[in-house]
C-alpha cells in the first residue's frame, strides 16, 4: 500500500476569501463568529479493559480467568497522562448498568439470562439499570456509584470533562432498575400491553406472540458453549417486543439486536409522530427558545425517562453524554431533551451518532446535538487513503459540503466500532494511521477523538469470544496487549512499551497538544490541494494540502500519506492567501511544530508563494509562518 503527501495548511474560518481563480483554487471559509475557544480532544476509554492487567485472554474466559478493570485503576497518575496527551474529555464507554454473565445477587442484583447477553461480560449497549453502573466496575460492589463518583471528581482534578454513554434508543430485554429514585418508574411498568402502540407505551408489542430467541447461525454457541444453569435456550417475554434495531418479529434475526428492545417515543407502527413538531424557523433559534416551546406541550412517557435519566448524572458530576444510534430517536426529543440538560448545564457536551448526511443539520439545529460523527465521509474517505486505494482527491469536497457544519462534524480514526488502524483489515500498520490523524486533527475546528490504545499502535487481533479480531471487543472479558504494556502493572509510564509504541505515543502527544493550544485550528480554513494538482510538478492523488490562519498564526500542514516513497516538490500558496495573510514579496521562515527539526523558506514572488518540501514516507509537517 503507498500513502503520499499530504499538505496542510491551516487556515482560520475568521476570513472571507475573495477567490479570483476558483476554477483553480477551491475556498470556503466560516459564515458565523468564530470559534474563540481551543479545539477539543476527546478520548474514548472503554473503561472495563483499561485498568486490566491479566494477560489470559482465554476466547470466552470468565471474570476471574481473563480479569477486568475497575474504576479505581484511573488513578490521578493515570487521569494526568491522559491529560498530558492532549485531551480535554474522557469518554468512560460503558459505566451504566448493562447486562452480564457475573452472578451478583447477593448484592440484590437480579441474575441476567445468557440466551441475551451478547458475549460473556455483556455489551454495554444493552442497558438494564440507567441509576446505577456496572457493578464489574467496582471493587466494592455496594458502593459501585460511589467508586464512579470518586472516578468522577479525580477526572475534574486533572482538568478533565468526563462524557459517559445514553442509549435511547433501545434497553435491555429485562430492565430493571433497583437503584431508581423515589418516584422514579421502570420503562415498560405502567405499559398497557393489550395493545401493539400506545403513545405512553415505552415499547411495541406483539400481541398474542412470545419472544423467541434467534436461530443461532455460523455454529455461533452461547458463552462458547459452556453449560451453564441458565443457558436453556428461552427467555420468558409475553406479549414480544419489537427489537432494539426495530425489528418487529418476535423471533429476531442473529444479526438482529436481539439482546434489546426498541423504545417508543410517540411514533405509531405506521411512521406517524404522535407529538408535536418543531416549526422549521426554530433550526436557528438557541436551546432556550427550544427548552421554552416544550414547557407548555404534552410529550411522551418515555421522553420525560430520558430526560430525567440525563439530568441524574448531570447532577452527578458528568459533563455531557455520547448518544448511541441518534438517529433511530426523533429529533423532536432531542430538542427536548438537549435543551432541558442545557438549561442545566449550558457547556454540556453532547455527541450523536448519525450516519445519515441527509440528516446532518436537523440533528445538530433542530435536535441541539452539539456533535455528530464524521464517519461516512471524512473517516471512510480518509481510511480508504490509507488502505492505498483512495485519493486524496475525494477530501476537498467533503469540507466543501459541511462548511456551515464543520464545527460539528467530530473527526476519529478509532472507535470501539470500527478496526484498529494497525489491524490487517485496516491499514495494518499504525504508522499508516500518522498522516491520517494530521489531517483529521487540524482540518477543521471539530473536536478530535481518539480510541484508548490507538495512540500505542493496539491491533486488536485478541480472539475474544464473542467479539472478533480487528476490533478491540466490547462485550468480552480481554486484555488491550499494547495498552497493558504502556500501563506497565498501573505504574502508567510506558515502562513495558516498545520503542515504536513509544514514538507512535509520542506523535500523538506532540500533535494533540498542539491542537488544543492553537488559535489557528479554530480559525479559517482554505484548500490548496486541487490548485498544486494543477500547478505543481510531484504533486498526486495521494497528496493533500490546505490552509489554516487566525490574527496571531498562520500555518502550513504537510503529509505524505505514501509509505513507500518520499517526496520533493515545490508546495504553492496561491496570490489571494498571500494577499489575505498581507505578506510581501520576500522570504518567511516556516518552522515544524511537530518535532521543530524542519525548517524551510515561503518564498513570494509576484504576490505567490512557494515552499521547497522534501518528505519522508508518512512523514507529516506543521509549518508555522514567522
């Protein structure tokens, strides 16, 4: 596979380019205020692996065979190299009360059925108790919310947001909530179950049928086969619901969300919204006209749940909230929602997944999320690159068409979703990955998130049980290899890491923190990429280059995504940056912010400029203009 050159120069959106050649340069720049604030990082820790120091990994292993992690293996020296990398939010995957296989009723905590829990230790996506947290998480399981709360406050001391996962879409097959506040009534408690909708139903029903488990395909066995008491191949709920990925057979597919129901929120079985809309001129009114229109209108039960569910642990200490499958909820009672927790809270940070463009801006306008996932176009479109078949061609645009919502648009190249980058699936290679995070990192003023291992190189090549190799599994009890290497027995310093783990920690760090101290990156932006395709001689389709600026910085960003070759070619900046940046026809020192060991000459003559670039494979530059 070959990555080439990309090329980025970082431009704040503070500016309007007047663009007299836009058949050769391709602009854009921000139509609102600028973005005062620094970048944000986000790092995504899947919190019941991180602190595991067990080395089993055993496909399927128990608790005790494979180990866990526990809330209290955050320590501060843990928190604060998390902070030194560069991040400004944790993400803590997985801290509410899912499913399990762990027998914990001598705690009061009701047994969960095998049949539909996926994996051995549960996904925790399948919620089962929205008060309380996972009690494998705790050391003493009595005072599990305690232990998350002290997690909580460690977090705040080393100057950390802490988001944890809201799931509305769907719960567990058998939620039951123990911990539920007085008052408080479980989803499904008051339902009227004699018939298929109701729009104060929490669920659909099937009427006259009973749930059936799925025929088990691909010689897939429960826990592995393990004979276990309760594994007996049933699951008692009669009337059916419909499933958490909105299937409505009673018998679900495998590949079906089997292990969850699907919420109702007021949305009849034939698509019709039993509540009422949002008028379209509220797409540019602010949450306080959204958190106003609501006060007076009858809403559905189980978007009052949600709600107060989101309140609770803003009460808690929690900053904000990662929303899984958003776009399966209306966005009705998002604005709903989103809106009473800004009232609360007005810096909460809130982060959507939705993967359909078409729905891009009602979710963030209408819906008040402040931010969705840039998956099917940056990330697929950049992981293509990296995988040696894509161009770098194909980016440009995709900048283009969310200019009036880059803001929002956060960019990764890990999640607990996707392959690791140095997985063979992937790019096989987490130096591959280094081009890559340049851009996605300094393209836009969006946050940054990264997946806890990805800054080690972790393959995710673990034969989990239920969780397959490419991706590190979320629903087994396993072991993260190059993580537990860097944590080196919870001393937290990468004494057990290898070299290479070590310089790939070290990018990540440099260019992390970089990202959040400067003013640039949540400024303008310009693409110069289609304009060297055009003008300079070297310059392909796996080169990339853009513009970032602001009143105190301008920078050039440069990488070479081809991991073969290097390259030498004289980099133009075209007249009307030259003219925008106001520098004169004479020579400016450009330095790397990455490593400082690059320095080059911007050389301007007849209002262009032009930089002399040399580049190693995969070797990526942040040049700041003196």
């Amino acid at each position: 596979m070959k990555f080439k050159i990309i090329i980025a120069v970082i431009i704040t959106f503070a500016f309007c380019i007047n663009c007299k050649e836009k058949q050769e340069l391709n602009t854009h720049s921000k139509n609102s205020t600028i973005v005062k604030n620094r970048k944000k990082v986000v790092y995504q820790v899947f919190t019941r692996l991180f602190g595991n120091t067990n080395t089993t990994n055993k496909p399927w292993g128990t608790i005790k065979e494979n180990g866990v992690g526990k809330f209290n293996d955050f320590t501060n020296k843990a928190l604060q190299e998390i902070k030194n990398l560069g991040v400004t939010h944790i993400w803590y995957t997985g801290v509410p009360h899912h499913d399990v296989i762990t027998d914990y009723t001598k705690y009061g905590i009701l047994n969960d059925d095998p049949d539909v829990v996926k994996g051995r230790a549960g996904s925790p996506y399948a919620v089962k108790d929205y008060y309380n947290v996972n009690p494998d998480l705790a050391v003493n399981v009595e005072n599990r919310l305690e232990e998350f709360e002290a997690l909580i406050a460690r977090s705040h001391k080393a100057g950390l947001k802490v988001l944890i996962d809201i799931v509305p879409n769907h719960v567990a097959r058998n939620y039951k909530s123990i911990s539920k506040p007085k008052g408080i009534k479980d989803f499904g408690e008051n339902d009227d179950v004699s018939v298929v909708y109701n729009v104060n139903n929490n669920f659909y029903y099937n009427l006259k049928e009973s749930f059936q488990l799925p025929e088990w395909e691909q010689n897939y066995r429960v826990l592995g086969g393990e004979k276990h008491p309760l594994v007996d191949g049933e699951f008692n709920e009669n009337p059916a619901k419909w499933t958490g990925n909105g299937s409505r057979a009673s018998k679900p597919n495998m590949s079906d969300w089997y292990e969850t129901v699907k919420v109702n929120y007021g949305v009849t079985p034939e698509g019709e919204k039993d509540f009422d809309g949002l008028p379209e001129e509220f797409a540019n009114k602010n949450y306080k006209n959204h958190f106003e229109f609501w006060q007076d209108k009858t809403v559905p039960n189980s978007w009052i749940k949600f709600r107060d569910i989101a309140l609770y642990w803003l009460d808690k200490g929690v900053d904000g909230f990662r929303y899984d499958m958003a776009e399966m909820v209306p966005v009705e009672f998002w604005s709903f929602m989103n809106s009473a927790i800004k009232i609360k809270k007005p810096d909460a940070f809130l982060l959507g997944e939705v993967y359909n463009p078409s729905l891009y801006r009602d979710y963030i306008k209408k819906g008040k999320i402040d931010y969705l996932y840039d998956k099917v176009q940056l990330y697929d479109t950049i992981k293509h690159v990296m995988q040696g078949y894509g161009k770098t061609d194909n980016i440009p645009s995709i900048f283009n068409s969310l200019e009036d919502i880059e803001h929002h648009m956060l960019h990764f190249l890990e999640n607990h979703d996707e392959q690791r980058i140095a997985s063979p699936d992937f790019a096989g290679n987490p130096e591959k990955g280094k081009p890559a995070m340049v851009v996605s990192a300094t393209s836009t003023t969006a946050p940054t998130m990264i997946y806890f291992g990805q800054e080690l190189g972790e393959d995710g090549s673990e034969n989990a049980g239920f969780g397959k190799p490419t991706r590190t599994s979320i629903f087994d009890y396993i072991g993260v290899p190059a993580h537990q290497r860097w944590m080196n027995n919870k001393q937290f310093d990468g004494g057990q890491s290898t070299d290479k783990e070590k310089a790939l920690r070290d990018f990540y760090k440099r260019l992390l923190n970089f990202t959040i101290s400067s003013s640039a990156l949540v400024g303008a932006y310009q693409d110069i990429h289609l304009y060297n395709r055009e003008h300079t001689k070297n310059y392909n389709d796996k080169v990339l280059s853009f513009v970032r600026w602001s009143d105190e910085e301008k920078l050039i960003i440069i990488s070479n995504f081809d991991s073969e070759k290097g390259f030498r070619f004289n980099l133009k900046i075209p007249k009307e940056i030259i003219k925008t940046w106001g520098l004169s026809n004479e020579n400016y020192v450009v330095n790397d912010q990455l490593y400082n060991q690059f320095s080059s000459n911007l050389k301007i003559e007849n209002g262009g400029g032009c930089i002399e670039m040399s580049l190693k494979p995969l070797e990526s530059f942040i040049l700041k203009v003196k």
